[in-house]
C-alpha cells in the first residue's frame, strides 16, 4: 500500500508540473474541468482532462502491450 503512495505522489508531482504545458494544449477548458477562486488563490479541478487522460493513457498501453 506504501508503494501505491508513493506512486500517486509522484504522478501528482509529474503531472503538475507538466500542467502549464498541458493547459497550451487546451487541457483544463473542458466542459467537466472546474477552476474557482476560494482564500484567494484560483483552484483548478481538471475532471474532463483526466478522462481524457486516463483514456490515452490506457489506449497508448493497449497499443504498447499488443506490440510485445
């Protein structure tokens, strides 16, 4: 279970720092990507990016596992 922590961990580092590159793709403007101000800070809850995400993701795995 430690090992699924630390995975998350490091996805969810990877992925925001990969997050200004992904937003000048248009990631983050989906219809289910929410983004609202609370404490004065803007917080982004990117759902419909992450869907497509996940889909990519498991079609390039799909491919990648057919090859081999």
């Amino acid at each position: 279970m430690l090992r699924w922590f630390i995975f998350l961990a490091l996805a969810l580092m990877l992925f925001q720092a990969a997050w200004p590159w992904l937003q000048r793709l248009g990631l983050g403007r989906l219809p289910l990507d929410l983004r609202f101000h609370w404490m004065g800070r803007a917080w982004s809850l990117p759902l419909g990016s992450a869907l497509i995400l996940t889909a990519l993701v498991s079609l390039i795995e799909r491919i990648f596992w057919h090859w081999i």
